[in-house]
C-alpha cells in the first residue's frame, strides 16, 4: 500500500513538471504571437508591403524653349518604339527578322539587342528600335499577332521645328553617359536625355523637372501584375529666349550665301540677343534620333567647322573694327587733342621698320573722324605710338573685350586684349612698340569673337554703358531681364566724336562702306568695316603688287568684318557680322550688315521689350564737311 502511494506521488510530481514546463512553452509561444502580430505589427504589415509594391520613377516632362514672342524652339514630340519581351517568343532572332522587314534593323541593332536580352530578366521589355513612324508603328499592330512578344511604346522625344537655324543657340539632348551620373536617381531611367550644349545644358536644371513616381503590383520574382497610383512630377520650365525666330531664320540663310560666316543681332539697351548665327550649322534631331558615324566624320571633316559656334568661340584679329575702341583710348588719355591730325603717306617708319596703310599712296592729312571713315591706318599707328598698348588694353577692358561677356550660353571663349604685363606672364618676352601699331589696327595678338565686337558696339551705340548680352528672356515663374546698366566711364564729347567717324564710314561718300549705306529714311545705320590678314605679305611682293584676294586659296585669304548699329537717330539694334576669309570688309561683311539690320528694323523685335536704360545719345547730325 505505501509502495503505491509513493509510486503515485512520484507520477504526480512528474505529471506536474510536464505540465508546467508545458505551460510554460505554450505562454512563450502565445507571447512571441502576440508580440509578432500587435506589438511589430506596423512593421511587418510594411515589410509585406514592400514584397508586393514596387515603386519606380516616371521621368518628367522636359520643359520647352521659347523664343521672345512665344514661338517654340525646343519642344516634346511623342517617340513610338518597338520593344520585345523574350519570355513571349519562341524564337528571338526569327521575332527580330520579322521585324526587321517592317523596321530596318542594322547588326549593331541587333547586337545591341542581344546583349540587353541577356543581361536583363526575361519579362522585361528591351526596345529594339526607336522613332518609328506612324505607318510602321500601324503596321507592326496590324502584325501583332505573328509577332508574339513585340508591342508598340509610347514615350517622348526631343524635337526642334527650326533644325539648322536655331542649333548653335539650343544645342542638343543626349543619353546621359557614366561620368554625368551625380547621384540623381533620375538620370539613371531608361533612354533618358539631358542637355549636352547650348541652351539646353546651360538651363539643364530648370529644363529637368522633378521626377514623379509609380506604384506597381509585383509578384515574387518581379513581374508587374498592375500599376497600383501614379504621380507624374513636376514637368521643367518653360524657357524664353531674347531670340525673335523670324529674324534668326532670316540671317542664317544670309549667311548661307557664304562658306564660313557668323552674325550676332543685339539690344544696345537690353542686351537682349535677337539673333546669334553661325554658319554652316547642323541638324540637332539627328543627334537626338541617334547620328550616325559616317555623318559625324562628315561634320568633323568640314573644313568651315560646322559645329563650332563662331560667334561666340571663334576668335579671330578684328582688324579696323577695332579702330574706335583705339580712337576713344587716344581722346581719352589726354595725350591728343579732338582736333588731332596726321598725314598718311601710305606708310610709317619706326627704327628700320616700314608699316604700310592698307592705301598705298595713302590718304593725306585725316583727323580722328577722316581716320575713322577712310580706316587709315597711319593715323592710329602714330596715337598708339603716343599712348602705348596699356591704355589701349584698358579701354578694351571697358568694352567687354579680351574677357569672358558673361553670356549665358556654354564654351565662350574670352578673346585677347595684349598689353606689357601679359606678353612677359605668358611669353617671357618684353613688349616692342612695333607690336603696339599692329595691336592699334586690330592684327597681332589681338583676338576677338563677334559676340564680344557686337557688346562693344552696342556699348558705344548706347551712350557708354556697359549692357552686358543675354539670351535668356525669362524662365517661367522667375524673373526677366536686366534693362539698366553702369557707365563705362568716357567723355560724351569724345564718344560723339567717335560716332560721328562711324556715321561718316557709311553715310559719307567717300566712307569705306558708303556702297552698302541703308538709304531707306529713318533706318540710316551707322558702322566700321574691318579686314584682317591672316598671311604674311612680304616686301617682293609688295613691290611687283599684292596679290587680290579672289586670286588666292580660301584659306589665304582676309577675314572680312563689319560692325554696325541703326537706326543712326536713335540707336536699338547692333550688329556684327563675321565672314571667315571673306576678303574685304566692305565688301563681303557690310551688305550682310546692311540686309540684316534694315530686316531687323523692319520687324522691330525690340518694340515689345521694357528700356528703362539711359537714354541713347543724340544723333551725331549730317556729314562732315
């Protein structure tokens, strides 16, 4: 009896172990589910989330470029493409050659296509081409059922209406390579683009826009089953340019008429640019669409460098148009008085060196308006002998010359204005006053782009202050233009005198551009004509007679400049107009000028803009007599 009592209580006490233990384990369990499902359920309710959303970026919209009176410049065109999904083909290469007969494919297409096949998941879409047009977009539907796995996309593209004329001002969008990717999420979407020159990559961030987002339904392994929200972002800017369309289109195709040429229309109040060409141009949607490599060597192997912007990084001896910021130095110094005078014989000697005026048997006795409307040479090889290059170099400076003019558009390039310090900083060399006669007529070391030759002109056109040139209007929801600006520091009698010798190069009968005057009544125009060498002329042939332009290589022959402001009773519009190896000035540059700005006044782009700038001197009067 009490050996079965002991063996119950010895079960019992084990029964009573087994249970709590069991209790025990059953409240763990009970607490780890209560802590996983109430107390971590936030949490785990986002984590089974994130399983099954997949949030993607949707690139925004790129802002459009405008030009002043609204017209587009640079807008967004629907891009269709073709795009294969591997998973649905039976055959890859049998999908590609039924395409390809609806779509040429080239081997690099498919190249291409291959290699992204391989690379990337099953189910996701490749693009195999881009760009189609509406009938082979309508025929690959009509097909959709021989050609499993293909269906059509719809995204964007960039376009520019005006092509040619605009290219140099706008540039061009490109895929965005490894060395752009600043950490920008956006910039690693599929096909796309930002700004790779011109306006384009200036203005890039407000062009941009902020990308928007999208919620997809995955499954397991990636697969979108359905798009869940969608926040398209913020679209870019719109961007308003100072150009007026009609006339930029109007001045590329005069240019046209020449090999290599540039020409820049501005406001001498504003500074707004009205029109900035540079020729020969190129098409930027073929560098949108995809350019080709035997039409990139074509442009590279064009000997009047079709992609480079003359007008603003050429940079070339302006010759005589350099002659007034020369002649303002002069009056300035001190050194020589209004009524100053020289006799030109043709030539002046310095030590044992002769340097001729462009007239042989020269042009007499001229004053600083004669020396201005005859472009004598002499006249300004003795003032700058008289006043040095330093002062010249500093009243270069005052007119945005042989520095950067702050323009808002990429690869300016700054010019060169010498004087002492510099030729000894950059050449270890000591200044010789040969080299201030030749820097006096715009030759030497002095070099120039039309952008800064047109800032100079409209600075002297405008009374003496220092307008800086822009293109940009305005970016929607920012401010606009600039339209006062600070005095360059000069006499206004000495400025009117210089005027007076630019009024007198065109209206004048025996100004050097008297054949390309405007004689329409109140669109007179004033101006100075400019020819530089860019070959050695030797004294043999000097003596048997120096050989005529036309009668020389294109490459040996003179640039040819003219620069220019009207209407002459109330400065607006400045012009510069650059023709690379052109001949003379006078006459290559200077009808070029005339036709531009008797168009310009005609359409008058600058009626809309807001001149709160000083007000423009008053007309230098008739010709001299």
């Amino acid at each position: 009896m009490d050996r079965d009592t002991d063996r119950y209580r010895l079960l019992t006490r084990r029964a009573a172990v087994l249970g709590g233990l069991k209790l025990a384990g059953l409240s763990a369990l009970v607490g780890r589910l209560y802590y996983l499902q109430v107390v971590e359920s936030a949490r785990f309710t986002m984590l089974a989330e994130e399983n099954r959303i997949s949030l993607r970026l949707v690139a925004p919209s790129r802002g459009t470029i405008v030009d002043r009176f609204g017209a587009p410049l640079a807008v967004n065109q629907q891009n269709y493409r073709v795009v294969v999904v591997s998973e649905r083909t039976r055959n890859i290469q049998d999908t590609l050659d039924k395409i390809s007969k609806i779509v040429p494919l080239t081997d690099g297409d498919r190249r291409r296509v291959m290699r992204e096949l391989h690379r990337k998941r099953r189910f996701v879409p490749v693009t195999v081409r881009e760009n189609l047009t509406w009938e082979q977009v309508a025929t690959i539907e009509m097909n959709t059922p021989d050609l499993p796995g293909v269906a059509i996309e719809v995204g964007e593209i960039r376009h520019y209406p005006e092509a040619e004329a605009t290219a140099h001002i706008l540039g061009y969008v490109g895929a965005v390579s490894e060395a752009e990717l600043n950490g920008d999420p956006v910039l690693s979407l599929p096909g796309f683009r930002i700004g790779k020159a011109g306006m384009e990559k200036y203005h890039e961030k407000a062009l941009r826009g902020t990308a928007g987002t999208s919620q997809l339904e995955v499954n397991a392994v990636g697969r979108v089953i359905r798009e869940l929200s969608r926040d398209e972002g913020q679209p870019g800017r719109e961007v308003q340019l100072t150009i007026d369309i009609g006339l930029q289109k109007f001045v590329q195709q005069r240019l046209a008429q020449e090999v290599s040429a540039s020409a820049v229309v501005m406001d001498v109040h504003t500074g707004g640019i009205y029109a900035l060409c540079s020729h020969p141009s190129y098409d930027p949607n073929q560098f949108t669409m995809g350019i080709s490599a035997e039409l990139w060597e074509e442009l590279l192997s064009n000997q009047a460098t079709p992609l480079n912007n003359k007008a603003v990084a050429g940079q070339y001896p302006p010759g005589s148009t350099f002659k007034p910021v020369v002649a303002l130095a002069a009056l300035e110094s001190g050194l020589i008085s209004r009524n100053h005078s020289v006799f030109c014989p043709g030539h002046m000697d310095l030590g044992d060196h002769r340097f001729h005026c462009w007239k042989k048997g020269g042009h007499g006795t001229v004053d600083v308006v004669g020396a201005l409307r005859h472009s004598c040479d002499v006249w300004f090889y003795d003032v700058s002998r008289r006043i040095g290059i330093d002062r010249i170099a500093e009243m270069a400076n005052r007119f945005d010359m042989g520095q950067l003019t702050g323009l808002d558009l990429p690869h300016e390039r700054p010019g060169l204005i010498p004087s002492i310090d510099w030729k000894k900083g950059a050449l270890g060399k000591p200044w010789a006053q040969g080299e201030t006669l030749i820097a006096a007529i715009g030759q030497g070391y002095v070099l120039s782009t039309p952008m800064q030759l047109v800032a100079m002109t409209a600075r002297l056109a405008n009374g003496g202050f220092a307008v800086k040139p822009h293109l940009t209007k305005q970016i929607k929801a920012l401010s606009g233009e600039q339209t006062s600006w600070p005095p360059i520091g000069v006499k206004k009698e000495n400025l009117d005198l210089v005027l007076r010798g630019l009024y007198e190069v065109t209206n004048a009968p025996n100004g050097t551009a008297y054949k390309s005057r405007i004689t329409e009544p109140g669109y007179e125009m004033a101006g100075k004509t400019g020819s530089a060498q860019v070959r050695r002329i030797t004294m043999a042939e000097r003596s048997t007679g120096v050989k005529k332009n036309e009668d020389l290589p294109w490459r040996e022959r003179d640039h040819a400049l003219f620069i220019s402001y009207a209407p002459v009773s109330s400065p607006r519009y400045a012009c510069a107009v650059f023709v690379e190896h052109g001949g003379g000035g006078s006459t290559a540059a200077a009808p070029i000028a005339r036709d531009i700005l008797l168009e310009c006044q005609k359409r008058d782009p600058g009626r809309a803009a807001v001149a709160e700038s000083a007000p423009p001197p008053p007309p230098p009067g008739g010709t001299r007599g």
